[in-house]
C-alpha cells in the first residue's frame, strides 16, 4: 500500500494489506489501483476485474521514516544473531531483551533493547552482570541505516511490480510464486 505519493507507507515491515481490502478500497472509492494481478476476479456481473497488486491511498498519510521498535527492526539491526551467544535467530523465535531490565529501570527503546534467544533471555533474567554484555551496544536506527542493514537481506514481495516502489533498494528481492 502506498501513500498519496507513491511511497509506500512503511518498509519496516513492508506495509501490505490482502487483495480483498485492496479491491474493497478500490471499489468504495477509497485507494487508486497503481498495479494489477494478472489474475481476474470470477463474478457474476463482471468479467474485466482483476486483483489489486499495488494501491495508493487518497488520504495524505505521508511515509513512515521513524523506525518503531518491533521485532522485525531489531532483528535486522541485530543482524538476526542473539546478542549474548551468537546464536541464529528468526523473527518468530527473537525476544526482547532489556539491558537494564525494566524491573531496574530501564526502558523500552532501542539504546537498551537488543534481540535475544529466548534460552539467553531466561538465563539472564533481571540481572544486570558483566556476564550479560551484548556483543554489539544497543542503538537506536534511523530509517536510512536500517534501510542499507536491511538491504544486506532477501526481501520477498507478492508481486515483481512492487519493486518498482521500493525507494533505493539495492539487495536481494525475490518473487513468492501465486499460490
């Protein structure tokens, strides 16, 4: 989805909404269809219509360049490994881990967050030891750093025609198959 500006309205995480939001948008008057599937929809009083692929909004919501923290921004920025044993992470396995656990004081951003497994995470607790140093200090983004970490990354879209809305990408992008 993009914005009246033909940005899309986030990339971290890629902004997207299914086909049948987009064709409801589109139908009610609410988005503009940029892009099309070449995949008609079967109804009974038309023939001609097709699947959204890419949408603009009408309304002036500009493009999102704070970077939020959530689970997918730290495990790019954290180069998706834990920061206390080096192991491999997904987004799906990653934890918050508070430096200076919130039950000492400390906050939620992202100078004293960092992706955790979820056996470190434990181990640690609410302790704050030389033992539990990250190995890369806590940062806080912003949205052009996490777009040249992000693309050191395979991104994967719905469609080859989103590329083209993709601002400066310069990584690895794959087309899921249609299923």
């Amino acid at each position: 989805m993009l914005n009246n500006s033909y940005m899309p309205l986030s990339l971290f995480p890629l902004y997207t909404i299914t086909a049948e939001d987009a064709i409801t948008r589109f139908l009610n008057g609410s988005c503009a269809v940029v892009e099309w599937y070449d995949r008609t929809i079967l109804t009974a009083s038309r023939d001609d219509l097709r699947w959204p692929s890419v949408i603009a909004n009408y309304n002036g919501h500009s493009f999102k360049k704070d970077i939020r923290l959530k689970k997918e921004s730290l495990y790019y920025r954290d180069h998706c490994v834990c920061q206390y044993c080096g192991g491999p992470l997904t987004v799906h396995t990653l934890t918050y881990d508070h430096v200076i656990p919130r039950a000492r004081g400390g906050k939620h951003s992202f100078d004293n967050v960092v992706a955790s497994c979820k056996p470190c995470n434990n181990e640690k607790g609410d302790t704050v030891s030389s033992k539990w140093v990250p190995r890369n200090k806590p940062w806080n983004p912003d949205f052009y750093d996490m777009l040249k970490i992000r693309s050191k990354y395979p991104i994967i879209v719905d469609d080859e025609k989103w590329v083209n809305f993709l601002p400066n990408w310069t990584g690895e992008i794959t087309v899921k198959e249609p299923q």
